[in-house]
C-alpha cells in the first residue's frame, strides 16, 4: 500500500523513532550532568558547540583536543564531552542521532565537521550547512566555522560559495590536504589524522614501546593498485628479499572495514616496525602516517605529489604534506622506492639506543605538533568570534 501510494517505506520507522527518542532522552540527561559538573562549567567568553558529522571529528576532539566522550561506546546513537580552555567552553557532539533541527543549540558559535570527499557526502554536508544559514538568518547562532575532510584531490569547489569572503556565512575553513587555497587568514590546512572511523585509538606511549628491540625493520600493510607506486614499491623488496626483514600484508582490493583481526596485526606491525613505508595513494598524505607517529614507527614518506589541483598555496611552497614539513615532521621523505634498500641497509647498522632517541623524537614531536594545531584552532576561532577589546 505504501508503495503504491508513492511513499518511501521503512518498515522499521517506529523502531528507529524509538531508539531516536531513547537517545535524546539519554543525552539530555547527560547534557544536564554536564552542565552541572562543577564550578566554571561553561563559564568561557565564548560558548562553541563542535557538531561532528564526519569521523574527522573524533581526530579534533579525542586526539588534537585530548577530551572524552560519553558513553565510552563508540556505536551509541549519541556522544558528548565539554572542555574550558583558554577563553571558551566546548561542547562536542557526536553520532547518528544528531540531526538538523532534533537537538537544542545552545551556543552562539558552532564549529560544523563535515566530510567533502565525494559526491554522496557533500550532499549530506550540504544539508547541514543549510541548517547552519538558517541558524544565522534567524539570529540563534552568530559565527559558523567549518572543518572539512576534503576531496583526496582537492576538488572543494562546492564550498566555495558558502564562505563569508564571497558573500556566504561560514567564517573559517580547516580543510585537509595540501589545498592551494589555504591562506592562513581564513582558510587553514587541517591534518588528515588517524582513520578514527575505523576506531583507531588514542595510543598512550609506554616504555616498552620506546626502548624494547623490534622485530623488523619495516611495516607495509595496506592495498595494491595496479599501476601504482605500491607495485614497485613491493618489487623492489622482493627482488633484495628485504619482504623478509619486513611485515609485509598486500591486498588487492581497499577494505573500508577491518576485522579485529586484521586491525590487531596492523597495530602489532606499527609496535614491531622501527619504520613504516608509507606510499601514496590518491593523496600524498594518509592515516597511516599518524597512525605509525602513534607507534613510534618513523614514516619513510613518498614525496611526490599525486594528480589533482592539490599543491603549493600563497603561504606555504612545499607541497606535498605542506603542513607537517613546516612543522619540522621528523620522517624520512624519499623522492623513488628505488632509494630504499639503502635507507635498509643503514637502518640495520643503527644501534638500539639510536632508535630508542629516535623514538623518543617522534612522540614528542607528534605530542607538540597536535598541541599546536589545538592551540592555533582556538586562538583562531577566538580572535575571529571574540569582539575586539580595542575602545
């Protein structure tokens, strides 16, 4: 009847209805035990809601941010953490159940996590930048800022349209990868971070991770695409039989999702691994570089820039991974996999009190580079929504 009455049916509407309103109901629970969690809760200049509508959002919040989220269940309908720091309160919210129009807002300024990466996506993202307009045009919010997962080869045009500089809403603009648009005024490159949509955690460093031996010298696991550098890349390991001093796992097709299998054996290669090869895909830049500083694995980076208009910008000339380079990545960049076989034979002449240093040196660089992307993201948002104290 449904169908021949022109409707979409879902069958389990009043299910997820259901679960809809249980979670509401869960979450304001928990909103009111946020706000009266104790002196100062919420007393910042400035009240910013992070509304994560893209994994990207959990790298912000759990990794550069360091905040928690309840429930701790990462498949709840709907999680939230709040943090004071400097001059504002934050509030994140994450989850299926947020949705356009179902939740009280409750701050004048929102930082919106969207993803951009293909088509399907931004036609979602677009639903809510529309929501965010609204919001502005009937003065219940003030300021819109945008961090987006962009598109691998910096196609971002859509969003173009939205941004204050040419007659939109949006204030500022995060977005990943090297897209030659950043400026450092109101467009900042944002780092790409871990796959948290594969719920890969925040790892705290432990001694052993730092001074036990490891048991090979390289990790590679990841897919092959035909005609790709990956295809030399494990060619030229085969043919020094180097495969053997190596974790090497190849697979054919990309998977989105891993088993806990297969998850466990990459986190055990990234912990046995003094480095991880990290070649490029569609981008230059990928999850496995941060995953592997997570580690203490040293990227030996590919750097070569991939097809697309992604490159160099007004501020920075180094492209590719503009921003980890002037952030003084302490990684090893190679221009041709044909460089590493030397690059092997000089890592197995290394001392294991030189790569316990070395270790040492990339944790505490992967700490102070997302120190400073936490700090430069508020600083940001605070001295574009903050008014002036001049007079």
């Amino acid at each position: 009847e449904h169908v021949a009455a022109g409707e979409d049916w879902n069958p389990w509407e009043a299910q997820e209805r259901d679960e809809q309103a249980a979670a509401r109901r869960s979450h304001e629970a928990l909103r009111q035990r946020v706000r009266n969690a104790g002196p100062g809760a919420g007393r910042g200049r400035l009240r910013v809601h992070v509304w994560g509508k893209a994994a990207l959002g959990l790298y912000l919040w759990q990794h550069i941010f360091e905040g928690l989220l309840e429930p701790a269940d990462v498949t709840a309908q709907w999680r939230e953490g709040s943090q004071n720091t400097g001059k504002t309160h934050f509030r994140f919210i994450t989850g299926p159940s947020v949705v356009p129009g179902y939740f009280a807002v409750e701050a004048e300024h929102v930082v919106l996590v969207l993803n951009g990466r293909e088509e399907a996506k931004v036609a979602h993202a677009a639903q809510w930048l529309l929501y965010a307009q609204t919001l502005i045009q009937t003065r219940r919010i003030r300021h819109v800022a945008v961090v987006l997962l962009g598109n691998e080869q910096c196609h971002n045009e859509w969003i173009w349209p939205y941004l204050k500089r040419n007659g939109g809403f949006v204030s500022l603009l995060f977005v990943t990868y090297d897209y030659p648009l950043a400026n450092e005024e109101d467009i900042f490159q944002w780092p790409l971070g871990v796959a948290t949509y594969r719920n890969f955690p925040v790892v705290e460093p432990s001694r052993a991770m730092l001074h036990n031996p490891r048991s090979y010298l390289c990790n590679f696991l990841g897919t092959v695409y035909k005609n790709s550098s990956r295809e030399t890349l494990l060619e030229i390991l085969k043919q020094d039989g180097l495969d053997k001093l190596c974790w090497i796992a190849a697979r054919e097709q990309w998977q989105p999702q891993e088993t806990n299998e297969s998850f466990r054996n990459y986190q055990d290669a990234l912990l046995q691994s003094d480095l991880t090869l990290c070649p490029v895909g569609i981008n230059t830049e990928c999850y496995r570089i941060y995953e592997a500083c997570s580690y203490a694995s040293v990227p030996v980076v590919e750097d070569v820039m991939t097809p697309g208009v992604c490159g160099n910008s007004s501020v920075y000339h180094s492209a590719p991974l503009q921003l980890l380079k002037t952030m003084g990545a302490p990684f090893i960049f190679i221009k041709d996999w044909k460089e590493l076989p030397s690059l092997l034979e000089e890592e197995q002449k290394k001392s294991l009190q030189e790569k316990i240093q070395r270790r040492r040196k990339l944790i505490e660089w992967y700490r102070n580079f997302k120190a400073l992307m936490r700090q430069k993201f508020i600083n940001t948002l605070e001295n574009s929504f903050l008014p002036s104290d001049k007079g």
